[in-house]
C-alpha cells in the first residue's frame, strides 16, 4: 500500500512542478502621448502643490476641504474602493485549502411485518477539507486581475476629486463673476437714476423733451430686469456650490471674494506628455489594460488540467459520548481535465482577448482626449484674452464716445438717443469683460483638470483607504 503512494507521489510531482503558470505579456502601447511634446515653461504646472494654488484664495481652499469631507460621490468612489478590497480578499483566498465542519444526527425507525419495529439513532461528524494546486496559474491570474481594481477604484476615485474641484473652483468663479457684474449694474442704476432726475428738471425748464424721459425711464426698467436676472443667478450658484461640497442646497455659504482672480499668462506651446501622464484618469485607463490581460491569461490556464486534493475525517457512534470512538479517515487526489464543454473555455479565451484589445484602444483613446483636452484650454484661453483686449479697446472708445454725445446733447446738437444707445453699450461692454475674465479663469481650470493637477489626499476618505486593506500579497 506503501508502495502505491509513493508510486503516485513520485508521478504527480514532477508533473506539478514542470508545469508553468501562464503571465501576460505586457508590450508597450503607443499612444498619441508617445509623439506629443510642448514648450510649457518649467515650474508652469506645478504638481508639488495643490492645483488651485493659482488663485492663492484661503476661501477657496476652505471649499475644497469641506467638499473632500463632505461630496457624497467621493464618499461612494471610496466604498467601491472597499468593494474592490473586498473581492481582491475573495479571489485571493483560492490560495488557500477549504475546510468544513459537519455535526449531523439521523434518526430512523423501521416496521415490517412480523417483526418488531428497528429505530437506529446516530451521530456523525465530519471534517472535509479541499484545495486546488494553482499549478497554471488560474488563481494568481484572478489575484492579480482584482489586485488591480483596487487600484483602478483609486484612480477612479482621485479622478472624481479632480473634477469635483474643478467644478467648484468654476462656480466659486461664476459667482464672483456675478457679484461684480451685479456690483456694474447697481452702480449704473444708480447712474442713470441721477440722469433721469437732471433730465426731469430739463423737462420742467422746457429744456428736454417727453421722450427723452421714457427713454430713461426704459433703460432704468432694463437694469433693473438684469440686477434681477444677477442676484437669482447668484442664488443658483450658491445652490450649486452647496451640493458640491455636500451640505443642503439652502444651506449658508460664504463667497466674500470681491475681484476677479488674478492669474500667471498663459504657457507658449503645448503641455509635455510627461504632464498629461499624471491624470488619473489615464493612470487608471493603463490599468485596465494590465488587468485585461491578466484575465486572458486565467482564461488560458481554465483550459488545462486541474490537481485537487481532498481530504476527510469522520467519526460516528450510536451515542454522541461514543462519538470518537468510531472513525474513518479518507485522502483523495484528483487530475480533472476539461474535455467537452461545447467550445465554452475557448470562447472565454476569445472574449478575453477581445476585451484586452477593447482596453487596449480604450486607453489609446483616452490619450488622445487629454490631448484634445488639453489644447483646447490653452486655445480657449488665447482666444478670450485676444477677446478680451478688444472688449477692452471698445469700452476705452464707448468711454469717449458717450463724453462727446453728452457733450453734443447739452450743447443742443444732438438728441438724448446718442447718449442713450452709448451708455447702453458701456453696460453690456462692461458685462461683456468680465464674462471673458471668467471663462479665461474657466480655460485655466479645464488646463489644470487636463494635466491631471494635484489634489490632497482627501483628508480622511483616502487616510483611511491609504491605512486599511490593501491589495498587496
């Protein structure tokens, strides 16, 4: 008996340890980034610091504090963090054996006829233990594949905090946008109020004429509509800010900043690929890739042969207190090989393939976006400056412009209507600016969500992902 263990030992060794566990093949993919290059001043992005540094606000890093403790989609990025754990911990536990404990009691009564009735009590229990030699490589493939979810999940969820930053960085700009706008429109209010009441006595002093006063009268009412229009605009903002950092849209909100940011020009060139690289999106998007191919290689290794061994130790006996009394012990080894199955594993091994290369071009892709991304905030922000510097050229004209009809109109050689249509169009040159302040601001921002700018480490939310479980062996 001896004999025949050794004999089967002696075959299932070399057979186990001569066989090799299937590996991905990683080969470098190249993408757009590969053959992009820019002129972007060093030290122009900086991702030693925190991206909204730019603006060098203490209010707006308040904000960003109480979203990152407080964002309910950041807070759910982080429980598919522990949900990625958690399964990496599931997969990884194929490494080890499987036992089970079994206490079980049958009780049984039997009559015949003509004899008496036979009752048969009994207990038994039972250890069952199993385990699968990963000898291709099918379950360290499956660790690895969930080992990099977790740190897909990671990726995922600083990508969100990204975008939310950026998010709130861009209302905290339209809100100060709005104030000063609201500020330009109280200001002309309050301007032409004083007209109307110079006019009103020109009227009585049969130097105006009754027009001249609607017309006033109608371009009060309009500023009026706008400071209107400003301050339920402002409200809206602050509803939104309030959800971004994750308290009641009603909720009270601070934005005391009165003046617009002030911000460095913008870089000559195009930003470095080693730049775009740090997005976590894209980090992410790579690690797709590697955890496809991982899977392709746990497909491969379902295809062969699998080694279980088993194992069992029962006892039973009439009385529990006899219970180890009586026992029998049983160990199985067992080499199952896939024969028939309708084409099932293979077809795996092609879905799998064809999910590598769908991450593959995923990725490529991906790349080519924040590519896109990226230039198209540094042309944005050369066009609203050039945008800008004209508006600027045709207020400093209106300027003078509304001086010499005033001048014309008191004089009695022109109507009140020059001076009507000018000090219109200073209102909207005025608005006009610092729309373009703001969405030159927004450029910057989308630039700095492009290059995948530096964000803290969420406080608490990622402290606790950073110390907990983690996907490492």
């Amino acid at each position: 008996m001896k004999c025949k263990h050794l004999i089967f030992i002696l075959l299932i060794w070399p057979l186990i340890f001569s066989c090799t566990a299937f590996k991905p093949e990683f080969s470098r993919v190249d993408t757009v980034l590969d053959n992009s290059s820019g002129s972007t001043q060093a030290g122009y992005i900086d991702n030693e610091t925190l991206w909204w540094n730019i603006f060098d606000s203490p209010e707006i890093s308040k904000l960003m504090d109480r979203a990152f403790d407080n964002n309910f989609n950041i807070k759910a990025a982080y429980y598919r963090i522990k949900q990625a754990q958690a399964s990496y911990r599931k997969t990884y536990s194929g490494y080890y054996p499987s036992a089970d404990l079994s206490l079980e009691r049958s009780y049984n009564k039997q009559k015949q006829k003509n004899f008496d009735a036979v009752t048969t009590d009994k207990w038994s229990l039972g250890l069952n233990v199993s385990y699968e030699a990963d000898i291709w490589g099918k379950i360290s493939a499956q660790a690895e594949s969930a080992a990099l979810q977790v740190d897909i999940n990671r990726y995922n969820l600083k990508g969100s905090a990204l975008v939310l930053s950026t998010d709130i960085a861009k209302t905290w700009v339209d809100i100060i946008a709005n104030k000063i706008k609201l500020n330009t429109y109280r200001e002309q209010l309050q301007l032409n109020q004083d007209i109307y009441s110079i006019l009103e006595e020109r009227y009585y002093s049969s130097m105006a004429n009754l027009i001249d006063l609607y017309q006033q009268e109608s371009v009060i009412a309009n500023i009026r509509s706008k400071i209107d229009d400003t301050i339920s605009e402002i409200k809206q903002l602050r509803q939104s800010l309030n959800v971004l950092t994750g308290t009641h849209p009603g909720a009270k909100i601070s934005v005391d900043t009165e003046k617009m940011p002030e911000i460095k020009p913008v870089p000559k060139g195009g930003l470095p690929a080693s730049v775009l690289r740090n997005r976590p999106d894209l980090k992410a998007s790579w690690l797709k890739v590697k955890s496809a191919a991982w899977n392709v290689s746990s497909a491969k290794a379902a295809r062969l042969p699998s080694l279980r061994l088993t194992g069992s130790y029962n006892y039973s006996a009439e009385k529990l207190a006899d219970i180890f009394d009586n026992w029998a012990l049983n160990l199985a080894g067992s080499l199952i090989a896939p024969i028939i199955d309708g084409g099932s594993r293979k077809a795996e091994v092609a879905r799998s393939k064809a999910a590598l290369q769908e991450a593959v071009m995923n990725y490529k892709q991906d790349a080519l976006n924040a590519v896109k991304e990226a230039e198209t905030a540094l042309l944005n922000e050369n066009k609203y400056i050039k945008r800008m510097k004209n508006t600027e050229k045709r207020l400093s004209i209106a300027e003078k412009s509304l001086k010499e009809a005033e001048r014309r109109y008191y004089s009695g050689i022109s109507d009140y209507s020059t001076v009507l249509n000018q000090r219109l169009n200073i209102i909207e040159l005025k608005s006009t600016l610092t729309d373009l302040k703001s969405a030159r601001i927004k450029s910057r921002i989308d630039l700095y969500k492009a290059a995948g700018g530096r964000i803290p480490e969420l406080n608490e939310i990622l402290k606790e992902v950073k110390h907990g479980r983690t996907a490492e062996k």
